[in-house]
C-alpha cells in the first residue's frame, strides 16, 4: 500500500469551489481534501449541496470558481471520462450496474476483453466471468460464484461490491461514494462498510456522502459537513460525538427551537405531545 507523508500534497484536493444555477447559489466556497488509504465522510441533510458536489468531482458539472488538484497538480474534470483519467470513479446509490447483464458482462461494460483473432473476435465470457467473481471474493462477497448469474439476482450489497471492485480493477484510485447504504438493511449496510474499509487498507482514497452519522463514523477518518452549499465543520475522527455531528446537519438553532415549543406545548397541555392532524 502506498501511504503519503503529512507533508505531501493530498491525493485530492478542492479549494473554494462555488456553483451557482442563475441566480440560485447552490456550493459556496467548499474546501476538501482527502488522503491515500483514508476515508472523508461529507455529510449533510437533503438539499445541502452534496448531489452537485459529486457531480463536480466527476466531471458532470464544471464549477463556476476555485480549484481541483490531484496529488498536487490543478486539473479541470470535463467530463466523467476526464475525472476517471485521473483516477477517479463515482459509485452511485445503486452500483450503477445493469440487472438484465451477467456479472461478468456488466464488470468489463465498455471494456469488453476478446479472444480470437479478426474477424473471428469475440467477448472472453470465461476471462470476464472469473476476474469479476474473484475482484467480489477480495471484497468478501464469497456468496457469488458464478459470473453468468444475472446482475438483477444480485442484493444492493452485492452490487456495491462489484461496482467498487470493478472501479478498483480499472486502477481508480479515488473512490467517491454516494450514499452507498441509503436503501439497505442492516446486515447489508454493515458489508457495505467492510468493503469500504477494505478499499481503503488498498490505500484508496475514499470520499463518504452519507446523511447517516452512525455508519460514517464507523468508517470515517475526516469529516466534513455542508449545510445550504456551505462546509459548516471539518474535523477529525473523534473530535466530535455522534450527537453533536447529528445536531450540526440538523441545524442546532432550528433543532433547539423546535424542542423549546414541543416542551411548551406539552407544558400547556398537560404533558400530551400534539395531535397529528
């Protein structure tokens, strides 16, 4: 694993980026940065900027001012072809996978390996289906052990782990990971977590977006927080309990004022919470 020293420059590096839609001001003055073999969790509620973040990390969106660096260097991501260039991959929500596709298909998608020779080339389907299953296996899922099934029989963990290892696989050395738990259950967000914990022993570096506080301090190093497109806190692991990370998102002014008219509510009605109408 490669490790970088405190005083070489981040593996990815954002400074002061703004974004803006008309006149609707969306990202204000965003600074980031995250480490080889570290995990950044950016957390934030809905609606706090973080959709227009990745997008800008992936070459979605170009920002309207400030700067991307990647082990030091300014790059400017155009395209999401452009940021996987550099070694960054984005994996969404869903894995980003494709249910009617074999494993082995939907893992080397737009990269197909052939055998053969022209004009007798065809997809190696035995090639592509041991690399995806091994790259899973690395990640823990033993469960997959055939590269033919359907990418639809899959559970959201496991599709995680193959969008993940196929990222890896292709030399990404920046994960970016949008909600990567949000629709799971339990046991399935818990493998979710070894796996990003595993890609980070690999010295990847992983950027976290997540509204959940539980599961980003459970794999978090670095912290960051964005309330209405601004960094509200950056802090380091263990400088902030989970309850004082929850009430900043929350917005602590809003969430202490709506507990003083919730107790005088209850106060005035002899204990009774209100009515749902």
């Amino acid at each position: 694993m490669t490790t970088e020293t405190p005083t070489s420059p981040p593996l990815l590096r954002l400074t002061d980026i703004s974004m803006s839609f008309g006149s609707t001001q969306v990202l204000t003055d965003v600074s980031l940065e995250v480490r080889r073999g570290e995990v950044l969790c950016l957390l934030g509620d809905n609606g706090a900027g973080k959709s227009t973040l990745i997008k800008i990390m992936s070459g979605v969106y170009q920002p309207k001012s400030g700067k991307i660096e990647v082990e030091g260097r300014p790059v400017t991501f155009t395209s999401p072809r452009d940021s996987a260039r550099y070694g960054l991959a984005t994996v969404h929500q869903f894995g980003g996978t494709f249910p009617l596709m074999t494993i082995g298909r939907s893992f080397f998608v737009g990269a197909e390996p052939e055998k053969g020779f022209w004009p007798l080339k065809r997809f190696d389907r035995k090639f592509a289906n041991e690399v995806a299953v091994r790259e899973m296996r690395q990640l823990g899922i033993t469960r997959v052990t055939d590269g033919d099934r359907l990418v639809g029989g899959l559970s959201g963990g496991e599709r995680q782990a193959l969008a993940i290892g196929r990222a890896v696989y292709f030399g990404a050395s920046i994960l970016v990971l949008d909600e990567p738990t949000a629709a799971l259950g339990v046991k399935e967000a818990a493998h979710v977590l070894r796996i990003v914990m595993a890609a980070r022993k690999k010295g990847i570096a992983v950027v976290f977006i997540t509204h959940q506080v539980t599961h980003a301090l459970t794999v978090g190093d670095h912290f960051a927080v964005l309330i209405r497109g601004a960094k509200a806190a950056d802090f380091r692991k263990g400088e902030k309990s989970r309850e004082e990370i929850t009430d900043l998102m929350a917005g602590g002014e809003a969430m202490a004022e709506l507990e003083a008219e919730l107790d005088a509510y209850e106060n005035a009605h002899e204990g009774h919470a209100p009515q749902i109408a």
